[in-house]
C-alpha cells in the first residue's frame, strides 16, 4: 500500500489508509510502521511518518522520476539513489524517465524507460554503488553513493577520492538488471 501510493501520487498513504489497512490485524498502524521501519523497508521521522519506503523518498533527492500513468499524465517522485531510480519502470512495469545530475561536475544526466527499452543522456553515462564502511540502514549508509557520472572516469576519480566508501562502477546494463531484480519482485500490477 505504501509503494502504491508513493507510485499513484507521489507521497504516502495517509494514516486513515494505513489504519485501514491494518484494521483487524493484531497489530497497530504505529506497530507495523515501527517494524518496516526497523527492517530496513521504509524509514520513518522522528514524528512517526514515512519518510521513505524505498524506492521512492517523500522528500526531495538529486533523482527525480516522471512515471508515466496508464490513461495519461504522469507522476512525480523522487528515488533515494541512481539504483532506486532504476527500480521504479520494472516494478511498476510503466515507462519512466529519470532526471539526475553527475555529483562531481553537476552536468544533467537523463534516463529514459520507454516499452522497456532504456536510453541514457550523456551516452557513456555509469552508475557508482558504494557504501560507506561505518554501515547502517541503507538510507544513511548507501543512498548518498549509488549516483550516475556521466562516464567511467568521472565515476573512477569520484571513488578513489572516497577511500571510505568501498564500491563498483556499473555499466548500463549491469545497472539496470540489479535495480529490476532489487525491485521488480515488490509490487504485481
């Protein structure tokens, strides 16, 4: 319920839905967001409510997501890494295009999803996957990493300036399939 309404209208449910949903279970709507929360499955404020239920970040990040609807129009959301941003089209099984930025020379990059066929801008555009070694829920630890350059070397120069953040430079492909098997699985429309 909670991807579904990040992926319908770009925030989560409210907590009268997510009370509902949860009516006559044995748990509370407090209860079941602690335990998402402590499994690592969304992140919550300090006030209770969904921050994040990854993919999808209820506040903004460096990588917005157009999601195309099915009778038309699109919604808007942002994802909590390049990885995430990927995850969206297989999981929702619509066409995307994500707006993100090269964090070393802020040059636009743009990935677009179309009848499943992907294309990059810039052309040689990688993905980076890191985590910092002090580790911790994905939010805090990896999110911040896993970003696009807009090609192999920008990637290379990033990463052994961060000797702190152990990673891999990812082709397009090799990026694509870990953001489909991280994501695809969660939601059947």
């Amino acid at each position: 319920m909670i991807l579904r309404g990040f992926a319908a209208h770009g925030a989560p449910p409210s907590g009268a839905d997510l009370d509902q949903a949860v009516a006559g279970s044995s748990r509370n709507t407090a209860e079941v967001l602690s335990a998402l929360h402590e499994a690592d499955a969304i992140r919550l404020t300090a006030e209770g409510q969904i921050a994040v239920a990854y993919p999808f970040s209820f506040t903004s990040t460096r990588h917005r997501v157009h999601i195309a609807e099915p009778n038309g129009g699109e919604v808007s959301v942002y994802a909590m890494c390049a990885i995430d941003a990927h995850g969206i089209a297989p999981m929702l099984g619509r066409d995307t295009q994500i707006e993100s930025v090269d964090i070393t020379t802020s040059q636009p990059v743009t990935v677009t999803n179309t009848n499943r066929r992907t294309t990059w801008q810039p052309a040689d555009t990688v993905v980076l996957i890191g985590a910092d070694a002090g580790g911790g829920p994905s939010a805090d630890c990896c999110c911040d990493y896993l970003n696009f350059f807009t090609d192999h070397a920008a990637a290379q120069a990033w990463a052994d300036s961060h000797p702190r953040v152990p990673g891999q430079i990812l082709n397009q492909a090799d990026a694509e399939d870990l953001a489909a098997r991280l994501f695809q699985p969660l939601l059947v429309y």
